[in-house]
C-alpha cells in the first residue's frame, strides 16, 4: 500500500499528517528533475489525464499540465467555455463522456462546491480536485506548504497570518486544514464583512492586520475575489489597500525573517504593494515552481505510485 491511501485527492479536510507528510516528501523527492536538462522520466507513460477546467486558471492548470508533461503522462485540456457545456451538457454527462475514452485521472476546477465529490462518486477515474467553489483547493494548501517547509525547515511551531478575502476564498480553508493538522498556529484577518461566520471553529480571528502580522514567521496575502461578490463588502480598493494592504513599512514591523507568500492573481496596490511582492521577503515565485513538484507528487502517488486502498 503507497503511503498515501487514497483512490482521489478531493480536499484536505479528510487527510491524516502522515498523508500530506508523504505528499511533501514525494513532491521533494521529485524536485531533482526538475533540476535535469531534459525534464522527463517516464513514470506515467500509457496513463491518461483530463484537465476539466469550468473556471479559468493560469497557474493551477499550467503547473498540471506541465506536471503530466515531466512524467509523460499524455494528457488532454478543456476549457468550458470551449465545450459542449455551453450547450447545456451537464457536468456528469461530460464526464461520462470524456470517462468513455478510458481516461486514468480527471483533474476538475468547478465554480460549485463539492463538485469533485460528486465525480468521485459516479466516475471510475481518480478524481483531483483543483479548486471547487469557495470550498477547497488541496494542491495549492500543498504547495504554500512545502515552500514554508523548504525555507522554514518545519511547519510545527509556524505563526502563519492570512489575510484578505477569507470569506471567497478556498485556498484559506485548505490553508487553514493542512497548517493546523500539522502543528502550525494560523491566524486569519479581514474586515468583517469578508469573515466566514464561525470561521473561529478553526483559527483565531482579528480585524487589525497588525494584531495578525504580530510573531509572524509567515504572510499569505489573499486577492479580493470581486467575481464571486453580489454586493458592496468594502468602500474601496484604496481603503481596503490602507486598513489592510501589506505595505513595506508593514512588512518592515514583521519578523525580520517572514516570508510573504500570494497564490496568485495578485491585485497589486490592493491587497499587496508591488515592493512588497517583488521584495527580498517574497517566495511567490518559489509557490509557482513548487506548484509543479506538489502536482507531480499528487499525480505519482494516484497513479504510479503504489496500490491504492
């Protein structure tokens, strides 16, 4: 049996420690390829992967992609503007479809949560889950994690401030799961309005981006997600940007060893000042490679790396 259990990667809510341990370590062990002048092994020849993308994605379906490409993975992308969704088909009979032609794994990013869950459910292919709603969005938590990892050297004992958009945003929730469940202390900041009710079941809440920058050996900024808003949250992007924006002189009251880390897109002027973001402080850069190893980990251990419970 691999060391990691499990048939799909849906989320990190159900994952034990010793799962994403395994996935960091694998997602390390394959950084060296990375590292080669031709970066290709043949780990996945004759595997199949669909790339089901219902929202748009540069970072998280580029990584995958070039993660299947590293392992020889043949894969196939759509985009659902480009499908026949925009004809009316639902998400089960695309699937069923795509399912037909025998692929091994369905990578889907889908506006509504739990939308992998459901293919999960009625599909025989792994299922991974590369952003669904305002739920989850396990490979990127992965990914922030490993990078703390490499530069930290540990998660257990990390002060990790997030700040932004926490009521939108998946990558928080995932965030929040995985850095608890291995012994980092989170603390989330937004204004009010951009708070999950009951979101203090989980981490520590404040209002003040100085009370979460305090101790922080970490920063992950979140961009404010205006597509997914109805109404007014906020009165602007320049208030926003002044009550909760991470500044140089913000970043200058920090640690002098923190570390800011963005998923990307980045509004800057907004949530994070260009210095800040293109600042010696900054791994956002190291996220964006990182996001391959952890994609390569992800794709390794579901298809080729050991039987699945």
């Amino acid at each position: 049996m691999s060391a990691y259990p499990h048939r799909h990667l849906l989320g990190i809510e159900p994952l034990e420690p010793a799962h994403i341990q395994a996935i960091l370590d694998t997602a390390d062990g394959l950084r060296e390829v990375l590292d080669r002048p031709i970066k290709k092994v043949p780990t996945l020849r004759g595997k199949t992967v669909v790339n089901l993308f219902y929202e748009p994605s540069t970072r998280t379906r580029s990584s995958f992609e070039v993660a299947q490409k590293v392992l020889s993975a043949d894969s196939l992308s759509i985009a659902a503007a480009a499908s026949s969704v925009q004809k009316g088909e639902t998400l089960l009979d695309t699937v069923k479809n795509l399912e037909a032609m025998n692929p091994d794994m369905v990578v889907i990013r889908h506006a509504s949560s739990g939308a992998p869950h459901f293919l999960a459910r009625h599909c025989r292919s792994a299922i991974v889950n590369a952003g669904d709603g305002a739920h989850e969005h396990p490979t990127q938590a992965l990914l922030d994690a490993l990078t703390l990892r490499q530069k930290k050297g540990r998660l257990k004992g990390l002060r990790v401030a997030i700040v932004g958009d926490i009521l939108h945003s998946r990558v928080a929730r995932s965030n929040v799961w995985l850095l608890s469940k291995m012994g980092a202390e989170v603390v989330l900041c937004a204004p009010p309005t951009l708070m999950p009710p009951g979101i203090e079941a989980l981490a520590p809440v404040t209002y003040r981006i100085e009370e979460a920058l305090e101790g922080a050996d970490a920063i992950m900024m979140l961009r404010i997600q205006t597509e997914r808003m109805t109404g007014a949250y906020f009165p602007s992007t320049r208030e926003f940007h002044v009550r909760f924006g991470l500044t140089e002189e913000r970043v200058r009251r920090a640690r002098r060893d923190v570390l800011i880390l963005h998923p990307g897109p980045m509004n800057r002027g907004v949530e994070i000042a260009s210095e800040v973001a293109d600042g010696p402080a900054s791994v956002i850069l190291d996220q964006v490679t990182n996001g391959v190893l952890v994609r390569m980990a992800v794709l390794y251990l579901l298809l080729g790396g050991g039987e699945a419970a």
